[in-house]
C-alpha cells in the first residue's frame, strides 16, 4: 500500500498534488487500566485536505483524537504540529496552537442562543471581527436564520453544524471531528461534508474526520485510515479504499 507519509497525496479529484505534513502521529499508544486502545498508530493529516479515521465500535477513533488534542496521555509515540512537539503541551494551549476538537455528542450550551455558543467559541481570542461571525452564518444559513434562538430548539444537524461553525471561530488549522454524522439523515450529512469540502478548498485548512460512516466520509475525504482494534490497517487514497472491496466488507461495514 502507499504511505501516504510521503510529500504528495491523491487529491479527489484522482490527481497529486503537493501538500504539507500539517499533523503527524507517530508510533501514538494509549491504555486505559488495561485496555490497549491506541497501539502504536502512525498516520499524518496535510493541509487542504479531509483525511478519514474509519473502523468499527471501539477501534480507537475516539482515543486517537483524544490523544492528539492532549485529553488523553499516550503511554508512547509522539503527536507533531506543524514541525512542533506537542505530545506533552498543556491541554488548555492546544486551541491556541490551532488545534480544534469537535467531540462525539455535539454539545452545546442549550439554554445560550445560537450566536452566544458562537461566541463562546471565539471567547479565548479577545475581540473578534463580526465578519467572522458572519463568515460562518454564510457556511451555514441554517444556523444563521436561528441565530436567536436557544440551542436547545435546533436539530440534530442544525446542532452538528454550530459545533463545527464554534470550532472554525477558534481559528483552526486542523479541525479533530468525531462522528459528526451519527444519527443525521443522509441528506443532512451529505450537506454538512459538502460544506466541510468547500471550507478545506477555500482555506486550505486540515480535517481529521472520525467516522464509522465510512461511505460517506470517503465520498468526501482525500485519504483514508482504516484502524482496528487500536491498529493502522491500512492507509491509502479514499479513492481506493472506496473500490476495495475486500477491505470495505471486512473493516469498512458496506
Ligand atoms: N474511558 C475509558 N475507560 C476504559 N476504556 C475505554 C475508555 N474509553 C474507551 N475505552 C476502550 O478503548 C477502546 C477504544 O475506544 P474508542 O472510544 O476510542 O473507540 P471508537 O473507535 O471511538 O468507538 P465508537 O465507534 O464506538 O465511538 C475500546 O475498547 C473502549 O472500550
Ligand atoms: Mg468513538
């Protein structure tokens, strides 16, 4: 298989291009008690592109982006930012670093409206421009005609696409996202990745996306990471993962 550590990846559209190692994972164990979840994963995550983290309940998805975002100690292995350790950085200096995290769950603050979560997401900054505010209602209109109502009141969707438009107010340069599909309509998912696509285009920003809805996130992804039971099964372009059919039907769930 590729390694797709190399300078070059395959893009969508089938070709190469050259791109920058944003993120690296290298050689990443993580135990909780003793349960080994995270063992020894390598993998990287270049600017401008949507690398998918796909496998099945408890293959370590989760744990991988804990891991990176510094909520989980890994027991070996290290976690580099743009040439920087950050393996050991303090957690709270992760967002400033340019790391996001969107965990499972969508949480947000129910009974704040639309716009205050927002706001909340932009709160380490100081003072932020309006227009970025309004950089994200444009992304997502949805959310932008709600934008005065409580949290509580949006859909499920409406709910994954705040979380995410939070995130971007932090200013990221990679985005960590943990099944933003779960339990959202195909149409709605299909909506949600073609604006994450559109914004990764457009800002040349780095998307780890965690999902076990491995169809639709390779339909979106550049490369995929196949991981089972802590372990990197494969790596290759989304292109190719998609036509294995081997690999879909034993790792892959379609
Ligand atoms: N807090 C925890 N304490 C103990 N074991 C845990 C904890 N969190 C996860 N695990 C275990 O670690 C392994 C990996 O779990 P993880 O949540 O990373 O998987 P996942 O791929 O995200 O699964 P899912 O698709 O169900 O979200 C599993 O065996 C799980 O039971
Ligand atoms: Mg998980």
């Amino acid at each position: 298989m590729p390694d797709t550590h190399g300078s070059t990846a395959m893009s969508a559209a089938g070709g190469t291009a050259t791109t920058t190692r944003l993120l690296e994972v290298e050689g990443l164990t993580s135990t909780y008690g003793p349960v080994r979840a995270l063992d020894g994963v390598s993998l990287s995550a270049e600017a401008g592109r949507i690398t998918a983290v796909l496998g099945a309940n408890g293959a370590g998805k989760t744990t991988l982006l804990r891991t990176i975002s510094g909520l989980v100690r890994p027991v070996a292995g290290r976690v580099v930012l743009d040439g920087e350790d950050i393996t050991k950085a303090p957690v709270e200096s992760m967002v400033a670093k340019g790391m996001a995290h969107v965990p499972e769950g969508r949480g947000v603050i129910s009974e704040l409206t639309v716009d205050e979560n927002l706001r909340v997401g932009a709160l380490f900054r100081g003072k932020v421009d309006r227009s970025e505010f309004d950089r994200v209602y444009d992304l997502f209109p949805r959310i932008a005609e709600r934008r005065n109502n409580a949290a509580h009141t949006l859909s499920g969707g409406e709910r994954q696409m705040l979380v995410i438009g939070r995130a971007l107010l932090a200013k990221p340069r990679v985005l960590l996202l943990d099944e933003p599909s779960l339990g959202l309509a195909p149409r709605i998912v299909a909506q949600i990745f073609g604006l994450l696509r559109q914004l990764v285009d457009s800002e040349g920003l780095s998307v780890l996306l965690v999902e076990q809805n491995a169809r639709s996130a390779l339909s979106v992804a550049d490369v995929g990471v196949v991981l089972n039971l802590g372990r990197v099964v494969v790596t290759d372009s989304a292109r190719t993962l998609m036509a294995d059919e081997d690999l879909r039907h034993a790792y892959l769930g379609f």
